[in-house]
C-alpha cells in the first residue's frame, strides 16, 4: 500500500480549491473527496498529476473520472448517511470510496473480471466496506433492491429499465445518458410506481456501459 503523507494531503487540498471555484459547493461532498487519497487508485507513475482535474485510462478499456466529475455525480446523488446507495461501474473504486465516505451503504458492479479483482483487494486494504459484484451492470442487483440512490458511472444510450425498477420511490438515480463522445448527465426520481421525474444537467464524457450481449465475451 502506497503513502498518504503530508505532500499527498496538501495536494488534496489544491484540488479542493480547484473544484469550489468550478462550483462544487456541496461540503459534504468536498469532505468526502478530502479524505480519499486518489493517487492510490493509480499507478505510482502519475503521482504527481494524481489531483488534477483529469481522468486517466486504468486499464480493460476503462478511466477514473476527473475529479469534477466525481464531485459533480455525487453532489446530485446527494447522498444521506446510511442510504443504500447501487454503482454501476465500480473502476478503480475511487468514486465507491467517495460514496462510502459520504455514509452510504455501497454495493458496485463491475463489468471487467481484471478491474474488479483489483479494485477489491485495493478498498479491502484501505479498509472501504463497499459490497462489490462482477456482473452485468444494465442487470444491477435485484436480490439487493430497492435502493435510495443509483449512480451509473458510465454512458448508457438509453436507462436501463431494470435500474429504474430497482430504485425506492422518492429515490434518485444519476446517468450519463448518450451514444457518442457526449453524454447528457440525467437525473430520475422515482415519484410512483410507474411515474418518474427527469432532469437534465449538462454535457459530460464518459467511457460507454458493455451492452448486454457484449458482457461476459
């Protein structure tokens, strides 16, 4: 396990800086993201680019997200303590050991057998207790529903119907939703059984979520 040491912490401390004067307001959120140290999601080789505001490739086709990304999913999460909180793409797990820092309850799917043993043995060390699955994202965890909050940390050309399913009503979920190098961040409350609220807010990009047919080739 690499260090977390003075050097590492006032790096954070920049990045912080860097995410209020984007607009990031959410303390709680900033909090969160203080007290997870991201270069130890990647390799010891981008160490010194570890807190800027970029995402980088962490293998099987697959990034970790800018950290304005993170900060701006997980302010719409809103996320209170001990909510049930559903992510699908768990990566490199840094937006999981952000969730778990908020207080939530995580379970995470993970599409790549490579990241997901990885990034098991990584939050294990650190001591995140996320509950972490291999499996097939559009799926999500049915035997584990409903849940308050559902985050999708990749692009979906459409919401995948089961996950709506899968919500509490007056839960939230947060999507990027599009085909292409553009995703559209969407949010859904669930209002009824069979009635949902939809915002829109803003352009983000993200890598695609594997289709159906694709999981498991």
């Amino acid at each position: 396990m690499k260090e977390d040491n003075y050097k590492h912490q006032g790096m954070r401390k920049r990045m912080l800086h860097e995410l209020r004067e984007l607009g990031i307001k959410d303390e709680n959120v900033l909090r969160a993201m203080d007290r997870v140290p991201r270069h130890l999601f990647l390799p010891s080789a981008f160490l010194q680019f570890a807190y800027s505001n970029r995402a980088f490739d962490i293998g099987a086709g697959q990034t970790i997200s800018q950290p304005y990304t993170v900060a701006f999913q997980s302010t719409l999460l809103a996320v209170e303590p001990s909510e049930k909180v559903l992510e699908i793409g768990t990566g490199s797990g840094y937006q999981t050991a952000v969730l778990y820092q908020l207080g939530a309850r995580v379970f995470s799917v993970e599409r790549q057998k490579e990241l997901y043993d990885t990034t098991k043995l990584l939050l294990h060390q650190m001591a995140i207790r996320a509950h972490l699955f291999f499996g097939d994202g559009y799926k999500g965890l049915p035997v584990h529903a409903p849940f308050d909050k559902i985050l999708i940390t990749c692009g979906a050309p459409e919401v995948p119907q089961a996950l709506l399913g899968q919500l509490k009503v007056g839960g939230k979920l947060i999507v990027p939703i599009g085909e292409g190098e553009k995703q559209k961040m969407t949010e859904f409350v669930r209002l009824g059984e069979k009635e949902f609220g939809r915002k829109v807010h803003g352009n983000f990009s993200f890598v695609p979520m594997l289709s159906k047919k694709e999981f498991g080739q």
